[in-house]
C-alpha cells in the first residue's frame, strides 16, 4: 500500500473551501420534516424483506458533560446532576424496545457506537443496563463478529472502569486527547494530565481491546507547530491504532461555547496549514498510513487493511470496515441509515421524552433516496474510500453511461486533472498522490446537490 501523501502548498490553499464530509449522500441539510415515523416505519420494514437482510448498527448518543470545552459543536447538556443521566437511560431504553420490534430477529448487531457528549457520564452499571437492553432487543452478534466503540473523556475514568467497559463488551476504545499542551487546554476549557491518558491507554491494551484510537484537534487557540510538535510526538510513542486529526472550525456565530475563546488567542489562517503539513509529515514518518480525511492508521489495523482489499466504507461514524449495515440511531439528534432512507431523532431532551410517552418514535426529519441519489451516493463512497471509479463497476450497478450522465461533473474536475490531482482516462477516475488531501473536492463535483444547499460546511482541507 502506498504511502504516499505530498503536501503542496499552492494547490491545498487552493482548494481548502467548504464542503461536506460525506458521512452520507444525500447529506443533512437535504433532510425533510416531510419524513416522518410512518416512513421510517415502512423503511425498516422494506429492509426487513430483501433478499438477504443486511445486519444492524446502532449509534446512541448521550448527551451529557460535566463541563464546557469551548471548541465543542457537538449536541450536548452541561450538567452535574447525574440523575438526568438516569431518567434519559429510561427513555433510552423504551426507545431501544420500540426500536427492535421493527427488525427480524434473524438480523444481529454486530456494530455499536457511543457518542456524546461523554458517553462515561453514565456509571458502568448504566452502561451495563443498556448493553443488557441493546442485547435483549436487537441480539448481539458473536464476540468475534462484533465493533463495539465507546468514546472516552479521559477526565471521567478510572483504570478500573477501563477494565469494566471491556468486560461489558466494548472492545474498541476512542479517547479525547485534543491537545498535551496545558495553555491549549487552557484556553479550550479541557485540562487533562498526559500521565493520566498513557495511564488508559495502557489499561485499555492490558484489558485487550481490538484497538484504541486518540483524537486531535489543530488550529486551536494559542497552538504554535512547535507545541503541536511535542503533543504528535507524545501521541506516536503511545502508538495507538488509530489517530484521528481534526481540523477545528472556528464559528463563534453558529456555536455559542465557542464564544468563550479569546479572538486574540486564535492561530493565523496560515498556521493551520503549517500544523496539518507537520502532521501528515509526523505521523506517516512514524508508519501510519493515511486512510482518508483525517484518519490515519497503523499497517495491521482494520481501516488500513479495508483500505487495502478495498473493502473500506463510510458512514456516519466516519470510515469503516462494518457500514454495509442498517444503522439504528438511537437518542436525541441521532441519525440512522435504514434501507434507502435517513432519519434523525429530535434534538431536545423534552421533545424526545414527549413522543416517546405518546408511543411515538423521536423522529424529526429524514430522506428517502431515489435512483440518483443511490447513484450518486455510489459513486462517492467509492472515490472517498478507494480514491477511483471504475466506470463499468457503476454503468452494471445502475444501468447508465458514466461519461453521458457525468458529462458536466467530469468536464468540472478537469481543473483537478490539470493540476495533477485526479487523473481522468476512458475508464476511470483516479485521485493521484498530490490529490488525496483533496479527495473531498473531487467528490464535489459528482453531488447534484451542492449548489441548492443551504448548509454549512467544515472546510475541505
């Protein structure tokens, strides 16, 4: 596998413009109140009857942190009170039993994730009620067979909880690292030791968890490439499986928390481009493969494997190797991918609670694909998981002519081909190695989509 990934600075500033991470295609803001519980419904029940019913996923979020990290965007609850915790783990769970009663039980659950929030602001004996309750409704599938995540602030656990949330059948761990630097963490509001993340992360390989990743952020308040410098270095000697390096959207406008960051403190435009070069350069030095965005891992992980056999997928989570599943989004704002359509729950905690104690699903909004969007969305999981299109794989998927029905997308990709980003021939497309930073810019021009869309997006670099 190569591992290959030029930095080229003229052409990365070049395309760093907004667009959409496609988690999904159609992506969010397509999404419409139109859709509602009837047709998430018969969406569940269509899945239930094709040929060979795929397996589930689920995705459940839980809201809660004890305190504000001011760069934070995600949907979340600022509280100690840990009894709110209890009553929505209630609400949780009668959603998990509406929800089950909709799929075969033939169908197992070999994926599961937990996002937040902070996932560990429930008690392991919480987390253990809802395992029990995911288990009893939706049948987990064999050990071997399972990805079970769990996103950890190293903040809220203790080694032993570690040890606990392997026994409750977690076998992937993701913690938030952020930053080492104290000021960084400062200035963000999020203070952690690094003693106490190599501490977990210790725990977690002594527990034997498949695989521990770390997420970092750049672009930060008061970041220099000299201080992201030690933190990468601190990361690499942890060796994780996994690192996930996200560039920080600064949108103090949409986002209220991130109003609390000192302007003066924010890095320059430039510094940002500095700080993702270094860790490219830092991190494949080290021997990780880069594996799209802003996922990097080790040679014998299963993302750098997928990506190798090209069975590498995307969902909401990001890449994966388990996305050919229906994904279950269970919790308030939680997004779910059943059969042809998309669904997201309602964002409030009284609205949630409300429509489940009238015997309703939480559904706010959601999609249902037709034949060009399946296609479309075809065409660009294939380019952001495997970097090309064979057009005869997708003209015997669809039935149509590639170069006729993507006569304009490929006439705009031409710019990229012309700066030696993407490689267009009879057959194919193909994202060259000075083009894999960019791969979300290629698949851009292939979204029917874009320029009626009223959303907002992180930048493409």
């Amino acid at each position: 596998m190569f591992n290959t990934l030029p930095f080229i600075r003229p052409l990365v500033e070049k395309y760093d413009r907004p667009g959409p991470r496609y988690t999904s295609y159609p992506t969010a803001p397509q999404f419409q109140t139109a859709f509602a519980e009837d047709d998430y419904r018969e969406a569940a029940r269509r899945s239930n009857e094709v040929a060979s019913p795929k397996p589930l996923s689920a995705y459940i979020h839980i809201p809660f942190c004890e305190s504000l990290c001011y760069y934070c965007a995600c949907n979340k609850i600022i509280t100690h009170n840990h009894e709110r915790a209890a009553e929505y783990l209630e609400w949780l769970k009668h959603e998990i039993n509406m929800q089950g009663a909709l799929f075969d039980d033939s169908r197992y659950m070999t994926q599961l994730h937990l996002g937040g929030g902070t996932p560990t602001f429930l008690s392991n004996a919480q987390l253990g009620e809802l395992m029990a309750a995911l288990d009893e409704a939706f049948h987990f599938a064999e050990p071997e067979a399972r990805e079970f995540s769990l996103e950890v602030d190293p903040r809220t656990v203790t080694p032993e909880q570690i040890r606990e949330l392997r026994e409750l059948g977690f076998n992937r761990l993701s913690f938030g690292v952020q930053d080492f630097d104290r000021r960084v963490q400062e200035a963000v509001n999020r203070v952690q030791s690094e003693e106490q993340v190599i501490e977990l992360v210790a725990t977690a390989r002594e527990a034997d968890f498949a695989s521990v990743s770390v997420d970092l952020i750049y672009g930060l308040p008061l970041q220099t490439v000299a201080s992201f410098d030690t933190t990468l270095e601190k990361i690499i000697a942890l060796r994780p499986d996994r690192i996930a390096t996200y560039s920080y959207a600064h949108l103090p406008e949409l986002f209220k928390a991130q109003r609390l960051i000192r302007p003066e403190h924010m890095p320059p435009p430039e510094r940002k481009m500095e700080l993702l070069e270094l860790t490219i350069r830092r991190l494949t030095e080290a021997g990780y493969l880069y594996i799209g965005m802003d996922h990097f891992a080790l040679p014998n992980d299963e993302l750098s494997l997928a990506k190798e056999n090209g069975s590498l997928q995307r969902n909401f989570q990001g890449y994966s190797t388990h996305a050919d599943c229906d994904l279950i989004g269970l919790g308030v704002t939680a997004i779910g991918k059943v059969g042809d359509s998309y669904s997201q729950n309602v964002k409030e905690t009284a609205q949630y609670q409300a429509r489940l104690e009238e015997g309703r699903l939480p559904i706010m909004r959601g999609y249902r694909l037709h034949a060009d969007d399946m296609l479309r969305r075809d065409v660009i999981n294939t380019l952001m998981c495997h970097g090309s299109v064979d057009f005869a794989v997708i003209e015997a998927a669809h039935g149509i002519d590639f170069k006729t029905t993507f006569a304009d997308a490929l006439q705009e990709l031409q710019e990229m081909a012309d700066d030696g980003l993407v490689n267009i021939s009879d057959t194919a497309v193909e994202v060259l190695p000075a083009g894999r930073l960019m791969m979300r810019n290629a698949a851009m021009v292939f979204d029917a989509y874009l320029t009626r869309s009223a959303g907002r997006y992180s930048r493409t670099v």
